[in-house]
C-alpha cells in the first residue's frame, strides 16, 4: 500500500466514526422554573441596569465616552432605551 492510500483509509475511518456520533442522542434536561426564580432573575437585571446606570455617571468615563466622540447625554438615552 500506497501512503496515500494509508491517509485515505484513516481519514474515511475518521470520518465514519464521526458520522456515526452524530446520531447518538443528546442528554436533555427540563425543568419547572417557579415564580420567585423568575422574580430573582428579574431583581438581578434591574441591579445590572442600576450597575451600568452609575458607571455612565462617573465623571472619567463621560471624559472618555466624549474622547471617543460619543455625546454622554446619547449614550444615557440609549441606556435607557434597552429596557
């Protein structure tokens, strides 16, 4: 045998063996998610958004925001038009 007949049959082995993976079914999981998970997740945002309000107010960053050529003012609105 050739050594390219040698890469061929390794790479179709290769191949086989992924192709074969691929059919194998994934593990899956599901659950309920209650209301007070969902109120806490909720909570979490809002302290982001609190979080990210306080750092477009520091004086430094509006000095780098306008060194970028972004107005600071804009840059509230649109922080504020994500929610």
């Amino acid at each position: 045998m050739t050594t390219k007949n040698v890469m061929k049959r390794c790479i179709a082995r290769v191949l086989i063996v992924c192709m074969l993976g691929m059919g194998l079914p994934l593990p899956a999981s599901a659950g309920m998610v209650t209301a007070d998970q969902v109120n806490a997740l909720q909570a979490g945002a809002g302290s982001e958004r609190e979080r990210v309000r306080s750092f477009l107010d520091r004086a430094e960053v509006q000095a780098k925001i306008q060194a970028l050529g972004v107005d600071p003012a804009s840059a509230r609105a649109r922080r504020r038009a994500e929610r």
